[in-house]
C-alpha cells in the first residue's frame, strides 16, 4: 500500500542531493510521523546504501519538540535553505534574444520591457537569518520620484518574467527617492528572512533612510 509513497519519497530525495547546497550529505536524519515506518526506514537505507540513516527515539514528536525550543529561542537556526527564487518586478531594456516583442514599449525613449523577474534569491540558496541577502540597487524611472518594490516568488532558478507558471506575488511596498532637497536618487533593495516573516528594506543611497514591510513567510 504505502510502497508507491515511499518510492516517490526515495525519488524526491534523490532529486534534492542534485542540489549542490546538499550534494555530499552524508547522513539522512528521519523525523517525523512516517520517518517511524519499518517500510520507509528500509527504502531510504537502500535507497542511499551510502548513506549513514539516523532514526532518533520518538522520532514521530521530534518535529513538535523542535517547534517548541524554535518559539523560546528564534536564533537557533543559523541559516536556511531557500525555498523559491526571490526577485522584484521591473522593466528591463528590450532584448531580442530573449524577450518576446509583444512585451516591448518604449519608455523615456528606450524601449523596455515590462513584467521582468529581478532575482534577489535563488531557489536551493542558503539565507542566514536576519541578515540582508541579494541587494540591488533600483532607480526610478524619469520624472518619477520614487518606485514600488513588488516582490514575487518562483518555483524556477532563473525566471525571466513574474508571470511565469509557478511564480506568485508575496507582496509590494512604495518607496520615496527623495532627499530632504527633493533631489531623486536610487535605492538599494535587499531581503531579510526572519523566522516566520521576510522583510524587504529600501535604503535610500544618499540619505541612508530605510523603507521596510514584512510579510508572513512559511516558504
């Protein structure tokens, strides 16, 4: 019955130690409710004969006791892996090599092209936790004085457009580029992951004043 289940579990693995964050692992830890399974267990050794297999005791509650101790004390996690490719949506100069001309329009002269994907994180990245990861810097376009930062997702490495299959918006924030003199000026943009939430903060490059917005994050 559950034979199916575990081939695929056996496939996806194999699939993740593709990753160069995690080929070389060395040891397979199994927590969780099925990890208690004779018939998962079995799979996963010989699946990875390799591999050294680690079933700690109770290993159905492991995951409820480690999400207790990571309320007390957030910080125990030094880094995580990225679940998506992270990036903000933009206009790019028009290339025909890989743009598709229907997306082309001209702005301040220059053709552009709209709905472009500015990776900030790759998926697979590593991400240490409350520290800016993947800054950029944006300007805003002629005779505007600031830009909104739309910040989407992608289940893809290298997303070209933020309406591709799979990709999905997390949320925007409007960030002001303006010194006290009213000059316009760029904005350097990064992403924070916290433990529940990313923040994404602007920070203005003449005046080093700072536009954030967190957003629950479960990815």
């Amino acid at each position: 019955m559950f034979s199916k289940t575990c081939a695929d579990i056996v496939q996806h693995v194999k699939k993740l130690l593709q990753n160069s964050v995690t080929m070389g692992t060395s040891t397979f830890l199994m927590v969780g409710g099925f990890s208690e399974s004779p018939m998962l267990q079995d799979a996963i050794k010989k699946g990875f004969p390799d591999k050294k297999v680690v079933v700690p005791p109770d290993a159905g509650l492991t995951v409820l006791k480690e999400a207790v101790i990571f309320g007390h004390n957030s910080k125990m996690i030094v880094s995580r892996i990225a679940k998506y490719t992270y990036g903000i949506k933009c206009y790019l100069p028009f290339d025909p090599s890989k743009h598709p001309e229907q997306r082309k329009f001209k702005l301040d002269g220059i053709y552009q092209v709209r709905g472009c994907f500015s990776k900030l994180v790759e998926v697979g990245q590593s991400v240490s936790p409350d520290k800016p990861v993947g800054t950029k810097t944006y300007l805003p376009h002629e005779n505007r004085s600031g830009f909104t930062i739309k910040l989407f997702a992608s289940p893809k490495t290298d997303p070209l457009f933020v309406d591709e299959e799979g990709s999905f918006p997390i949320g925007e924030v409007g960030v002001d580029c303006q010194d006290d003199r009213g000059k316009i000026s760029s904005a350097d943009v990064s992403l924070i992951f916290g433990g529940t939430e990313l923040e994404v903060k602007a920070v203005h490059t003449k005046t080093d004043r700072e536009t954030k917005a967190k957003f629950d994050f479960l990815g």
